[in-house]
C-alpha cells in the first residue's frame, strides 16, 4: 500500500510540474508574440516619423542651408521610395488602431488613436501646401510623441528595463 502512495504522489508531482512546464512556455510563446507585434508596430511609428522628419528638414534646408548643413538630400526614387514607407506606415498603424488591443494593449490603440485624431488636421493643411511649415512641425511633433509613446508602452507592457526582460520576481517589485 505504501508503495501505491509513492506512485500516486510522484504521478501528482510530476503532472504539476509537467503543467507548470507547460504554461512557462505558453507565457514565453505569448511574450515573443506580443514582442514581435509591438516591435512592427514601434517600427511603422519610426517610419512615419523618419519621413516627416525628412520633409521637414527638407522644407528648412531648401528655405536656409545654414540651418541644417548635414542635411542630404534624397535622390527622387529614394523620395518615392520614403512617401511609400510613409503611406504603408500609416496603413499599419491604422491597423494597429483596430487591433492593437488585441495583439499588443489597450493603450498603445489609444496612443494610435490620439495620434491619428492630432494628425488629421495637420494632414488636410498637408494635403493642401506639403510646404506648410507650421503644419510639417506640427507633424513632426505628434510623431515623435507617438513614437515616445509606443515605446515607453511596450517596455511597460512587456517588462523591460534597460533592455532586459525582468525576471519573474522582480515583476512584483514597486
């Protein structure tokens, strides 16, 4: 009888260690998951906001060269090449916009959304005089806020400080 209880002990041990194996797993499956989405969404934010960084600079540079000597200006394919980063950055992000809290958190969506809603305007005016410079660094300001953002989102939600994964109990650190 004694030797039945050791079985079914070291059978209990066992499958709680197998599930405990299991669900570490899926929470690191999950992590890289949420890992790879935040990192497209990150890198369409940085897209966009190199472009309009570009036309900004650009607009400064043509108006008054001594305001940018290290500027370089693109070729005209690698211009078409930019606007096209440009417009799929946007489509990503308006995407994510849907998505985002469903693939990423709640708040990076709405981060997305109050870029988006900020942008809107300054897109029409865009739309209207791409040389508009008040609306270009209106432009560049919400990007760059939407960058910061994202960011500072996905290490919050991924737990990460300086560049590392916080191991497990440090999660439960103030």
């Amino acid at each position: 009888m004694e030797i039945v209880g050791q079985i079914v002990i070291g059978v209990i041990i066992a499958a709680a260690t197998a599930y405990a194996a299991l669900m570490r797993f899926y929470d690191e499956k999950w992590w890289e998951k949420k890992l790879h989405y935040f990192l497209t969404q990150t890198d369409a934010a940085y897209l966009l906001h190199r472009s309009i960084k570009y036309w900004n600079d650009k607009g400064q540079y043509l108006s008054d060269e001594k305001l940018h000597p290290e500027f370089i200006m693109l070729s005209v394919p690698e211009e078409a090449n930019l606007k096209n980063q440009f417009i799929c950055s946007l489509a990503e992000l308006d995407k994510f916009s849907y998505m985002g809290s469903l693939l990423t958190s709640e708040q990076s969506a709405k981060i997305i959304k109050r870029f988006q809603i900020s942008y809107r305007g300054v897109a029409e005016r865009l739309v209207a005089n791409d040389k508009d410079k008040d609306a270009l660094a209106s432009a560049l300001g919400f990007s760059l806020t939407l960058l910061n953002e994202l960011v500072a989102e996905a290490k919050e939600e991924l737990k990460i400080k300086n560049g590392k994964r916080l191991a497990f109990f440090e999660h439960f650190k103030g």
